[in-house]
C-alpha cells in the first residue's frame, strides 16, 4: 500500500504532468524555424558551394542571431523544450516513453551534441586571447567548416553529420507525435501506420543526404583566399575542443 506522503507525491506529479508536457511543445514550432533556417545554408553547398552557404548563412544570422532574438528565438525554446522534456521523463507518475524510442534515442542524441557544436562554432571564437583575438561573424563564414572538414575530414563530417541526423530524426518524430496529438480530429495516432513512418523515414533519408552531399561539397571545395593568419585563428578555435586535440 502507498504511504500518504508517497501519494501525495504522485498527485504533485499528476497536477504537473500537463504543464510539463505543455512546456515541451509550445517551443517547438520556434526551434523547428530556426533548425530550416540554419540547416538551409550547408544544404544550399550541393548548388552553390561555400560561397552561396556563407551568404544563406549571413541572411539566417539576421533573423536568430544577436540581442534578445537568439535568446527569444533559440536559446530560449531549447532550453524550455529540453528541461521540460527531461523533467517529464524524470516526474511522470506514468512509465515514461521508452528510452530506445526513436524520439528519445535521437532527442538525446542531439542534445549530447549540441554543446559541442554551440562551444565550436559560437563561443570560442569570441575568446578576445591571441591567437583567437575575437573573430568576427563576418570572418566565421562557411571558410572556417570547409577548413575543419579539409584539416580533420573524418571528426568533423562525423560530427556535422551526426548532429544533423539526430536533429532531423527526432524533430520528425517529435512533428508526427504533435500533428497526432494537435491536428488529428479523432484523437487516434495516425503516426504508426505503415504509410506514415515510411513517409517520415524518406523524409529524414532526403534531409540527411542533403546535408551530407552539402557537407561533401565544402570538403572537396579550396577555400577562397586562405589567409594563413585567419587559418590559424581557426586552428585555435578548433583546437580549444577535446575532439580536435584528440
Ligand atoms: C535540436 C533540438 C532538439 C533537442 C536537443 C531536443 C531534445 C529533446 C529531448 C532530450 C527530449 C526528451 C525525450 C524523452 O525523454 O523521451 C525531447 C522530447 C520531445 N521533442 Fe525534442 N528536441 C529538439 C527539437 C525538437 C523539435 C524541432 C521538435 C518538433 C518539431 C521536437 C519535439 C519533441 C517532442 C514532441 C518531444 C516529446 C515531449 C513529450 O514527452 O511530450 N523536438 N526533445
């Protein structure tokens, strides 16, 4: 039999449950916007190569990026989305979505990514130190990925294309768990039929492969004017990361 406490503890749990899982999907049609505005520009290399990325990538910037939209836009709804979702998983009364779920198994999957990526490409290069000495968003162009992915081929498409694939897996599960649950007008998952997952499984082969065919394209593409200095500047960014001084 359950002690008071212990029952007490689960209506706690009942009563948060809703606002938790409220908590989890309110974000997530602002993280989806930026994840197609931000993975628009390495898929934009199968066409146009650095040079058309950089520019897609520079455009992106002026919706996310800066004060408050990157905290409004992106940093925000992340962490509202991944706190709520962990604190559900962790307080439900209910037994919780298992783990090896494709949802779960990619959503975690990005999130053990994500620091690096954000340490990488957004933190260290602000280190006002030399060699680093602050480089600036204009000089942080797709010409810093081409050199990580031309200096450590094999770490960073692994990296790049890892995160990619988690994000897009997971936001397709996530996409078809709330259409069920928002959109569907009787109430029944329609996203394990047959048809469904077929679909979202396709839809997440073409959204991989576009990135990794962009991701190839910059690999193979020299760099336009590879300054030594700023190259070098590079080198000290990657290597501030444990997965490039491995
Ligand atoms: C790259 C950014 C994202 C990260 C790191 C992330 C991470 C996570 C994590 C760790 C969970 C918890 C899974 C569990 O415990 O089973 C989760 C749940 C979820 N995510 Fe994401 N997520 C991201 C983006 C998205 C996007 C774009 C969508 C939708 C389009 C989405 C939809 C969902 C849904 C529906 C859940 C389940 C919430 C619930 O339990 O009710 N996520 N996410």
């Amino acid at each position: 039999m359950s002690s008071p406490s212990s029952s007490q503890t689960n209506s706690i749990r009942k009563t948060l449950l809703p606002y938790l899982t409220k908590a989890a999907h309110l974000p997530a049609p602002f993280i989806s916007a930026f994840l197609l505005v931000h993975l628009s520009a390495p898929i934009l290399a199968n066409v146009g190569g650095a040079s058309l990325s950089s520019s897609v990538m520079l455009l992106g910037r002026e919706y996310y990026q800066g004060s408050p939209q990157e905290l409004l836009l992106l940093f925000g709804p992340l962490g509202l989305h991944v706190s709520a979702s962990v604190l559900k998983r962790l307080l439900s009364p209910y037994p919780p979505r298992p783990i090896r779920s494709l949802l779960s198994t990619a959503g975690y999957t990005a999130l053990a990514i994500i620091p690096i990526h954000i340490l990488i490409q957004r933190v260290y290069p602000t280190d006002p130190a030399y060699p680093i000495s602050s480089i600036g968003p204009a000089q942080l162009d797709f010409s810093f990925v081409q050199h990580a992915l031309q200096k450590w081929p094999i770490r960073s498409i692994l990296l790049y294309v890892s995160l990619t694939a988690a994000t897009i897996l997971h936001a397709l599960e996530g996409f078809a768990l709330l259409n069920d649950l928002y959109l569907v007008k009787d109430g029944s998952a329609k996203r394990w039929d047959k048809s469904k997952v077929r679909t979202r499984r396709i839809a997440a082969a073409t959204g991989i492969s576009a990135v990794l065919g962009g991701v190839l394209m910059l690999w193979k593409e020299p760099i336009i004017m590879p300054l030594p200095s700023i190259l070098a500047r590079f080198d000290a960014v990657l290597q501030k990361s444990i997965i490039y001084r491995l």
